[in-house]
C-alpha cells in the first residue's frame, strides 16, 4: 500500500552556472568618467575654502590632467589594455534592458546574471573631449570638463548566469538589448538626454573588432595618452584659448 503524499515535502529545482563569452563593439563613442584621485583625497580629507589670494593663483581646471585622470587604467605592463571599464557597467546595462523586455526584472537580473571580473579591457584610442556640463548643486550651475572620450572601442567580456532560469539566448538578448537602451560610460543612451556608449555584439573575425582590438591596444593608448589628440573643434579652439591663456595671466596649475 503506497504512502500518503507527504504535503510538506518542498521541491527545489537544481540550479547550475551557466558562462557565455561574448565579444562587444561600440555603435557610439564612449565617455571615461572615472572619479580622479585628487577629487577621491578631497573627500577623503576636505582641504576647507580656498581664499581669495588662493583663487587668483591657482587654476581652476588643468584640461589635460582631468582627460588622463577620467579612465579606469591597469597598472604594470602585463595586460593587453591600459584602459578598463568596470565590470559593472555591463551587468548594469543588461538591468536596465530588463525594464522595458517582457519576462524580465531588474532585480532578478540583478541576482542571476554577473559579469567575470572586476574590470573589462578597453580596446581603442582616447581623445581629448572638454564639454559644458552642469554641476548637481541647485542652481545646476554650468562648469567645463575635460574627459577621455574613445570613438572606436571595443571589449571582450565573460557572463555567468544562473541556469536553468537564465538560459544562453536569453542572456545574449538581455545583452544586446542593454547595447541598444542604455549603454556605458558617462552621457550614455539611459540617462536619456545623451547617446554615448552604445554597443552590440559581434562575432571575433568582425572587421571592426579584429582592427580596433588589434590597434588599440597598450602602447598605442600610453601614446594617446601622453600626446592627446582633440576629439572634435570645438575642443581644439577652447584647449588653444586656454593654453594662451594661461601664459598671459601667469597661472599655477593647481
């Protein structure tokens, strides 16, 4: 005589780790905004208000050390890139996806799905890009900054998934959705006004990967670096003005 079902039995369903290798081209410049070490040391251990003697001789903004300050870099010379992304801008990019797709959470994204590593490589050469921006006080008030900006850029990035809930078409959906409506990077595609850091998934023989992993790779981005190109007119004439300026008026650089 067969038992009876016992009704407090729980059944959990086996769960297993899923890896998908994917290869990430950009379909639009990315902007580097990495927080630099001296605004890092400022909230660490504020220096107080300046005075007014302090003011006239120092400057406000050193363009070239705020642009090679904005990337994540790899330190040594062992690694295929200097620049890095954080892994988390990806595994971002793919929660935001999961808002506007049918059969997707963004927080259950979050706990299934996570990007291998704590930084990405960053393949591509970085330019100089100073633009208007506004700061986050009340008064929004307008300032200029000096970032690395890489108009062709590409990345090579691993993740892991939880299966059987997630499966590999699915998360490379989730993906290049994430390419499409949000994007990485600074003015990217999901904070709505911008239409920077968008990218798609590719194939390793694609042309464009083959060219810029090949080409941009550590020395040509310690070059680029060191001897910055301008990225668009506007940049050339504003940095020109500036490094007239600041020998007319005797300045400091802070």
């Amino acid at each position: 005589m067969a038992k009876p079902k016992d009704e407090s039995e729980v059944f959990v369903m086996e769960v297993m780790q899923g890896a998908m290798d994917f290869c990430v081209i950009g379909t639009s410049p990315i902007i580097l905004n990495r927080m630099s070490e001296k605004a890092q040391r400022e909230l660490l251990m504020p220096k107080g208000r300046k005075n007014a003697a302090e003011k006239a001789s120092t400057l406000k903004h050193d363009p070239l050390a705020e642009f090679r300050a904005s990337p994540y870099m790899a330190q040594g010379d062992t690694g295929a890139t200097r620049l890095q992304l954080l892994a988390s801008m990806f595994k971002g990019a793919m929660r935001t996806a999961a808002l506007d797709i049918p059969g997707a959470k963004k927080a259950q994204i979050g706990r299934l799905v996570y990007i291998e590593g704590d930084r990405v490589d960053l393949f591509g050469l970085p330019k100089l890009l100073m633009s208007v921006t506004r700061s986050a006080d009340m008064n929004r008030t307008p300032d200029v900054r000096s970032r690395a900006i890489v108009p062709e850029w590409a990345c090579r990035i691993r993740v892991k998934f939880v299966k059987p809930i997630m499966r590999e078409q699915s998360v490379a959906n989730l993906l290049a959705a994430g390419g499409i409506t949000a994007g990485v990077g600074d003015w990217r595609v999901e904070k709505g006004a911008g239409s920077y850091g968008t990218f798609r998934l590719c194939a390793p023989s694609d042309p464009d990967f083959v060219r810029i992993t090949k080409t941009g790779t550590r020395a040509a981005q310690d070059d680029a670096l060191a001897n910055p190109e301008c990225y668009d007119d506007e940049t050339q004439s504003l940095l020109s003005w500036f490094d007239v300026e600041v020998q007319r008026r005797g300045f400091k650089v802070a």
